[in-house]
C-alpha cells in the first residue's frame, strides 16, 4: 500500500512539474532602441539583436508614446525596390507592445522601416533610415546545407548495404 502511494505522488509531482509553462518561452530582451516620428506619434523601435545580420531571427518591438490601445498602423520594410509589408499587430509575448516575432531581413543592406500609423490624433508617418544589416552570421548557405546532408547520405549508404547483405540469393 505505501509503494502505491508513493507511486502515485511522484506520477503527480511529475505531471505538476512537466505540466509548467514550457522553458522554450523567453520574453522580448530588448537590446538596442531606435526613436522615429510618424507625425503627431513618438514611436519607440525595438530590437532584441543588434549589430542586425541578414537571415538571423530577431524581435522587433514598435512601442508608441501612450500606447498601442487606440491606433492601428502598418510598418513596410523597404531595402531598394523589395518591400515586405506587415500589418502592426501586438507582439505575443510582449502584449503591451506591437512587433514581429522571430522575424529576420533576408539580405544585408540598408534597410528602411516605414511607418504610418493612425490614431486619435490623425494619421502619421514616419521612416526609420540607414538601418544597417550586416552579412548573415556562419558560413554561407550552401556549405551549411552541404554539411547538414553528410548524415542522411551515411543512412542511405548504410540501408544500401544492409539491403544487399540481407538479400536473398537464388
């Protein structure tokens, strides 16, 4: 009777430890800040990576003055005649906030983040310029892919020669 109890504890102290939020949540760490106005708006523009490289992912934050509860917007990142544009949503894991999350710039250059935003004091835009992005970190993609594949090749190679010393002769 007391080994089944004390089974069923521990089945229960680790189903409660297990049963926490998941470690893989990490808040927004801000480390580099950038002030821009768009019209009547101070915005706040956040980033959880800085010096910014190409294709690392990274948090942006967009915190206006006074809030995010009544205005809406829209944010275009722009870097020559490629535009990628997202409407301005809360950040979800930092709800007080809008942003992108787990976000990265697919190539180094000179990018600009244009901003427009409408609230109760009209609508406003704003650019943020010469957002430098760097060369993306590690060894080029293709090396890596190169790499990354030696593994499924040694598999391959080795269901090839298990299948031809399995094989029946007749």
């Amino acid at each position: 009777m007391r080994k089944t109890l004390l089974g069923l504890l521990g089945t229960v102290l680790l189903l409660v430890g297990f049963a926490a939020p998941a470690s893989a949540y990490d808040p927004v760490n801000v480390v580099h800040t950038e002030k821009v106005q768009a019209g009547p708006y101070n915005l706040t523009v956040g980033f959880s990576t800085w010096p910014l490289k190409a294709l690392q992912s990274l948090d942006f934050t967009f915190a206006p003055e006074g809030g995010i509860a009544d205005k809406g917007g829209r944010v275009v990142l722009a870097l020559g005649e490629q535009r990628m544009g997202d409407p301005l949503a809360r950040h979800p894991r930092k709800r007080e906030v809008w942003g992108l999350d787990v976000f990265s710039l697919p190539e180094p250059g000179n990018w600009t983040m244009r901003f427009t935003i409408d609230g109760p004091a009209g609508t406003g835009t704003g650019e943020l310029r010469n957002l430098t992005v760097m060369e993306q970190p590690g060894p080029p993609m293709g090396l890596s892919w190169a790499i990354s594949t030696i593994p499924l090749f040694g598999l391959i190679a080795l269901i090839v020669i298990a299948w031809r010393r399995t094989r029946r002769q007749v």
